[in-house]
C-alpha cells in the first residue's frame, strides 16, 4: 500500500468528497435539517457574453422546478419524487436520491436579467444568462485622418 491509499479506498478521493461535503453543507444547504435531501450535479461555464448553468434532472417534470432571479442571484429550485409503492410490495433496496434541492448561483458580473433563457430536454436544465451589454468586450474601430 503506498502513502496516497488506505484500506478504504483512495486517500485523495476521500479527501476531495470531504471538502465537497463541507462546501454543500455551507454554500448549498443540503443537509438533512434545511429539507434539502437531493443534489443535482451541476456545471456553471462563463463565456464572453454569457453563462451557462447545466444541471441533471432526469426523471423530474418541468412543472417541479422552480428558478427565480434577484439582484444577479439565480435560484433553481423544486422536488424530485419517487413513486410510492404499490399494496403488498416492500422495497429492499433504493439507490435513488429523492427530495428538495436547491443551488443558489450568484454572478461575478451584471447580467441581463430580461434575457435569461431556460430549456429543459432529457433530463438536462440548460439555463443561458446573457452578460449585460456594459461588460462585454467589444472591438473600437479606430479611424484615420
């Protein structure tokens, strides 16, 4: 066994899935006592004229899910449930997350907030945020005499 390993596993990746449980826990409120039980894996890209937020959501409609916008802060909100079970069917095992989420996204910089655009397809939340007009950069043409 060397240093970056132990009986349970991979060292490093314990660390890195340690630090991401205190990052939810503070940031994203997903413990057990905010009621937030789910958490979508996400990605957040910034562009030259916009962001990008993808979020996974399979299995949950269009109508549980929530997004709101104030003061550059983007909340996406809603419910992921599972079936309930059917008389005289017992479960045995459940991999499935289920219950609340939510990621509150704030901006780095002002963005246009009449333009934000959401699609969800297979399961997929794309949400597009224009950066606001006043920090894009632009090319100034320069005119000779």
């Amino acid at each position: 066994m060397n240093k970056l390993t132990t009986p349970g596993g991979n060292r490093l990746h314990n660390v890195f899935g340690d630090v991401e449980k205190v990052f939810n826990h503070f940031f994203d409120q997903t413990d057990e006592s905010s009621g937030i039980r789910f958490q979508p894996n996400w990605n957040l890209v910034e562009g030259v004229d916009q962001f990008q937020l993808s979020i996974e959501l399979p299995g949950i409609s269009r109508e549980d899910i929530h997004l709101e916008v104030e003061d550059c802060i983007l909340t996406v909100s809603g419910e992921k449930t599972i079936a309930s079970l059917a008389e005289g069917e017992s479960l045995h095992v459940s991999g499935r997350a289920s219950g609340n989420f939510r990621r509150r996204i704030e901006f780095n910089s002002p963005v246009d907030l009449d333009k934000i655009e959401a699609l969800l397809t297979d399961g997929l939340l794309i949400v597009r945020v224009p950066k606001s007009e006043k920090v894009v950069p632009r090319k100034i043409k320069i005119q000779s005499n």
